[in-house]
C-alpha cells in the first residue's frame, strides 16, 4: 500500500518537473522568437520542410474525410427527406472539429515526429553543442524558427483541409448522388457562421493545436536521450502525447466556444 | 589506489599557461568523476590529457568549454575564469575557442562548404566573396578544397573531422580542443589527422588540447602529457619522461598491456563462490 | 537557384492557405448571403415563435428575402418581437403584408415567411408588420384536439376515428 503511494508520488513529481522543464523551454523559445526578424531566411526553410511537404498528406486526407462525410451524411438524411442540409452537416462537422483535429493528428504524424527525430539526432550527433560551443545558441538558430513556422503552417494547413474536405462532400453529394447544389450551398451558408464558426473552430483551435503540437515535438526532441533508442523513444512519445493532448484541448476549447452552460 | 603515487601535488605552472585548472571536482548524481584536479596546459604547445575509457576526459572538455559547471573548483582560460561567466561572455570566450567534436558534429543538412562557413555567417558581417576566400583557405588547409560541395554524408570518417577541423579554425582561435580525434580512424587518415594538428598548431599559433585514449599517435605529437584515472591526475609530464616512468600504472597505460594495475576483470565476488551460489544472476 | 525554388513553394503554400480561408469565408459562410448588415429592419410581433432562432430565413413565396436578426420581448403585452433584416432588393413589400412562422418539413427549422398584401405603400426601414401568424406549437394542437374530442366535438374534421359508415 504505501509502496503504491510511494510511486504514485514519484510519478506526480516527475510529472511536474517535467511540466516545469518544458514551461521555461518554452520560455526560452519566445524569447528567442525576438531575434528571428534579422533572419527570415531560417523561417521559410522551415517552413517548407513543415508546411509544404505536409501539403499532400493533408490534401488527400482532407478530400476523403469530405467525401465519407458526404456519403455517411446523405444515406442517413435521405430518411428524413433532409439532404438539402447535406452542405451544413458537412461543413459544421469539418469546420468545427474534424478539420482542426485531424489536421493536428496528422501534423503530429507527419511533421511532429520528424521533428522530433531530427532535433533529438542533431543533439546524439553533437549538433547542437557544436553549435553552442561555437558561440551560435541553439534556440535562435534551430528552434525558435521551427517552433515559428510550426505555429504558422497549423492554421494554413487547417483551412486548406477543411475547404478541400468540403469540395469532396461536394463531390459526393452533388455530383455523384444528386443533391441539388444550391441548397447544397444555401443550407450552409445560411447555417455556417463567420466567426462563432469558421474563427473559433479553424482559426482559434487550430491555433492552440499548432502551439500545442510544436510545442512537444521540439522539447521532446531536445531532451531526448542521445542515443537511437532515445530518439525512437521520444519519437514515439511525440505523436501519443500530442494526440492526448489535442483531444483533451480539443474537449476544452470546445466547451468553452460552443458548450451551453 | 596505491600503486598512483608517482607525482602527486598540484600541477607545474608552466611558465606561460593558457588554461588552468585549480582544485576542480565534478560529480553527475552519485558518480564522482573528478576530485581535486590541478591542471596548467601551456600556451602555444599540444597537451595531451589520456587515461583510459569513461574516466571523465570528454567531460573535462565540457567544463573548459563552459557547457557545465564544476561542484568547486576554478578553470581559467586566458586569465577568465569560465564558471563564473554569464551566458554573454562565455559566448564571447567561446568565438575564440575551437572545438572538434568526437563525432565531426557537421551540420548534417548543409553542405561541407556551408559547414565551414556557419561560424562566419554567424558571426561576422563580411561578404560573400570574403566568406567564400576564407573559406577556400581553410579547406585548402586540411586538404578538402575540392570536396567543398560535397553532403557531411558522402563523407568519409576521417574526411568529416577534417571538415570538422577546417570549421573550428575558422574564426582563427586561439586554442583548439579535441576530443578523440583518433577514435575508429584507419591508419592513413590516423596519420593525416596527426599530422594536420601538429603543423596547424605551429603553422596558426595555436595551443591545443587533445583529450584521447590512443598512447602512440597521441604521444608523437603531444608535447605534454597528463594521465587521468579515476578522478584524478595520476601522471604527467613529457612523453620521454612518462616513458621511463617507474609507476606500474603508467607503464601499463602507455605500453598498452592488457592486465596490472588496471585490473582486467570487473570487480566482482570470488569466482568460485559465484559460480557456487544459487541462481540469481 | 535553390533558394528561389524553396521562396516559391512556400510562398504557394501560404497562398493556397489564404485561398482556402477566402473559400471558407465566402463560399462556406454567412458572410456574403445578405451583405451582413445590409437592408432594412422590420419588426413584428408575435403571441408565440416556438423554436424560431436568429439566422432564420425569412421568405416570400418560398424565395430566400432576409433573415431574422434580433428576437426580443416586449415588456408590456408578454409578446415576442422578431426583427428582420430584408435586403434592400426587395424594397416594395406592401404595408399591409403578414408575416407567420412556418416550418421546413415535419423535422426541419422554423423560418418566417411573408405573405404579401395590397397596399400601395411599401414597408420601410423601423416598420412593423402588424399581421402575424404564431408559429404551430405541437403540444398545443394536440391539446385542443383532445379538448375537442372529450366535449364530443360535431365537426367531422376533429374527429380522427373513423366515422361508422351511415346506414343505408
């Protein structure tokens, strides 16, 4: 019994320290953020690696999300003689939680992990205290730049596969089942508002995902132990902590935006 | 223990040191690695500080080059004293310090050119035909001017640290530190790389440190030598004199004998008894 | 050369990004189906709006006008007062038009539709429609049928069983 309470102490401290350890990474990410106008260029290389080969990944995703949408929406609306709300059962689902979710998943997938891996590498191959004992501090020059364009690809990466997801319920349903697409887009229109919608769900959320995400792909890749085992320890740990986390913000941000209390 | 008791005491002051290391201990968790340690390596000479694997060499590159601190103790290099710097200064101090990584360290997504000119883009405003001078010159230096567009991963071992060399010496420091510079080498690039760092060390003026566990390369270029073992200074002085020297230690050491001092086995209970005793491994 | 290349896809990234976010701003949202805050504001009066909620559309004759903008209550009579925001197209709506609270199909959403009437003079921005039809509420017209049937109600229309077949 009190070895339990012993380890379950162990755990919540270790936890915390950990928490605190990751707070002042962070700490020392902002801060560095301040130096990176003189150095745009490390933006956009970054932001390439991570937005623009992630591009396909989220395209097709997107596309085929939409068009499951379309199909599983149509053939339970069609009961009800309701498949003119087709574009609203599509678009609100996309806009409010798939779009941003999936995005982040994917993200955590994609880019997150192999951030991690290649932050956690240039550490086991001394990268990184070559560079600090050449004087460069690692946070301007590798992290805060990733941490950056992380933070800018999530939101454009969210509303890419949103409005890519609503073009395949499109697809399905007015070009291949026959619903009529200006109710289609009627319906939504009507239905989908600018901001407690589109600004809430894409923007804000997708927003916290992106902070989030970068967040523990970069800290976890900078504590990582340095050897292969490390980095495959905390690749992995990458992409589990980060879908935890985004389902659990997910949960919150959404009580908070749409919640009725 | 008491066989290490050929030169104990605090180390010479050479007459003109570089770097010295006064009363320095430093333990990670429970594990003491060194215990008042006294060091002076002189300016303008190539000291060599050896001892067997895991005795704690690179981590005493680690304290000179401020990336952690010592539990007591002072290291002063050029008259600074490195553990009591601020982030700023020590940054300053470390534009005039060299290091060669054990493993090369190149930035693996630039290309060998890019590699040695990171610390002057980083850190001076020259242009890009000064750069591209510079660092034409450096490459000429180790002997890869014509490898310049080549990837850290076409690269051989002994090639990457030649790189590697190229871009510690790029800002022109004053001293260079090496770790390992010999480890997994094949003879001829072994050969190379001692080579380089004796004529560097006299052709730029600089003083040089050589942390390694390799006696005879080591020694035919290192003009001093200190010999490390378990957290303390055991030996030192020129190669001739550790040659001739009377401890049983040092002899094994540098001659490279397989059992003495430095016991073959691990410790361990008596090996009949363990062989004897129950089924616990 | 390489550089340039790099500056170029991400550069079409983030315009495809913009682009998907002026989609959804445009295409996808209520952003654009009235000019949000274009038109003129009538308001009416009704005795009950069941399940009525801002965003509805108004109609006439079945074609999309304006939507509900505000839905309060007025203090003195206990009435509800829907506000509605009516593009500024459709400005020659008649004085004396109605306005009721119908429903999309047996599950669907409420909406307001018009019902024009034949005066000369049109409804202007402040104006009031004065001819109102409460929406339907469910519990209530069950409630009057079987109020209708206990008092052995003569209408046949009230009536839902069958009635015995007259004798011959």
């Amino acid at each position: 019994m009190s070895d339990w309470l012993a380890a379950w102490g162990r755990f919540v401290l270790e936890w915390l320290s950990q928490l605190g350890r990751a707070s002042l990474f962070l700490l020392q990410m902002l801060r560095a953020l301040s130096f990176l106008f003189s150095r745009p260029g490390l933006l956009i290389k970054q932001l390439h690696a991570i937005g623009v080969l992630s591009l396909p990944i989220i395209l097709v995703s997107g596309l085929f999300v939409g068009m499951v949408l379309g199909l599983q929406g149509y053939s339970n609306l069609v009961d009800f003689g309701a498949t003119s709300s087709l574009g609203t059962v599509v678009a609100l689902s996309l806009i409010r939680e798939l779009g941003p979710v999936l995005t982040a998943l994917l993200y955590a997938g994609r880019a997150g992990s192999a951030l991690t891996a290649e932050i956690g590498l240039m550490r086991a191959t001394e990268q990184i205290a070559s560079m600090q004992m050449m004087a460069v501090d690692p946070f301007i020059r590798v992290l805060a730049p990733r941490f950056l364009a992380g933070f800018i690809a999530m939101p454009l990466l969210t509303g890419i596969f949103t409005a890519v997801g609503i073009l395949g319920g499109y697809l399905v349903a007015v070009v291949q089942l026959g619903v009529d697409g200006g109710s289609f887009w009627g319906q939504m229109q009507a239905k989908v508002q600018l901001f407690a919608d589109i600004s809430n769900g894409v923007f804000i959320k997708s927003a916290a995902f992106g902070l989030v995400a970068n967040w523990i792909a970069l800290f976890q890749g900078y504590q990582a132990a340095p050897t292969s085992e490390g980095v495959s320890l905390a690749t992995t740990r990458t992409v589990v902590d980060t879908s935890l986390a985004v389902l659990g913000l997910d949960f919150l941000l959404t009580a908070l935006m749409f919640g009725v209390w | 223990m008491s066989v290490i008791t050929t030169r104990p005491g605090a180390a010479p002051l050479h007459d003109d040191s570089l770097v010295t290391v006064r009363h320095l201990s430093f333990s990670r968790g429970e594990h003491r690695i060194f215990r008042d340690v006294d060091l002076s390596i002189p300016r303008g000479k190539v000291t060599a500080i050896m001892g067997p694997s895991g005795t704690g060499k690179t981590t005493l590159l680690h304290l000179i080059g401020g990336q952690i601190r010592p539990d007591a103790g002072r290291i002063e290099v050029d008259g600074i004293c490195v553990n009591e710097l601020g982030r700023k200064d020590l940054y300053q101090l470390r534009k005039r310090m060299g290091v060669l990584f054990q493993s090369g360290a190149l930035f693996t997504d630039l290309s060998v050119f890019d590699n040695v000119a990171f610390p002057l883009r980083e850190h001076t405003r020259l242009s890009e035909s000064m750069i591209r001078t510079l660092v034409l010159m450096k490459l000429e230096a180790v002997g890869l001017r014509g490898a310049r567009a080549l990837m850290p991963s076409q690269l051989s071992g002994g090639m990457s640290r030649r790189v590697a060399l190229a871009r510690a010496i790029a800002l022109d420091p004053m001293m260079i530190l090496y770790d390992e510079p010999f480890a997994g080498q094949d003879p001829i690039s072994m050969s190379v790389l001692v080579q380089l760092i004796r004529t560097l060390n006299d052709a730029l003026g600089l003083t040089s440190i050589i942390v390694s566990h390799d006696v005879k390369e080591t020694a035919t270029i290192a003009d001093y030598l200190y010999l490390i073992s378990d957290g303390q200074v055991v030996d030192h002085g020129t190669p001739e004199e550790l040659s001739h020297s009377t401890s049983p230690w040092v002899d094994q050491f540098i001659h490279a004998l397989p059992d003495g001092p430095m016991s073959f086995h691990y410790a361990a209970p008596p090996y009949e008894a363990d062989l004897l005793t129950g089924t616990s491994p | 050369m390489k550089q340039k290349n790099l500056e170029l896809a991400v550069g079409l990234f983030v315009a495809l990004g913009l682009a998907a976010f002026l989609m959804l701003a445009l295409k996808v949202s209520d952003l654009t189906s009235f000019g949000d805050d274009e038109g003129y504001r009538v308001t009416a009066k009704f005795e009950n709006i069941g399940g009525l909620k801002t965003q509805a559309p108004v109609t006439l004759s079945g074609v999309r006008i304006g939507r509900v903008v505000h839905i309060g209550l007025d203090p003195q009579s206990y009435e509800a007062v829907v506000t509605l925001l009516i593009n500024p197209k459709y400005n020659q709506l008649p004085d004396d038009s109605g306005a009721s609270i119908l429903t999309a199909g047996l599950l669907g959403e409420q909406y307001v539709g018009l019902d024009p009437g034949g005066m000369d003079t049109y409804l202007k921005d402040g104006g009031t429609i004065k001819l109102t039809q409460s929406a339907l509420v469910l519990e209530k017209l069950i409630g009057r049928l079987f109020a209708n049937i206990a008092s052995g109600g003569s209408s046949p229309a009230n009536t839902p069983a069958p009635a015995p077949a007259p004798a011959p």
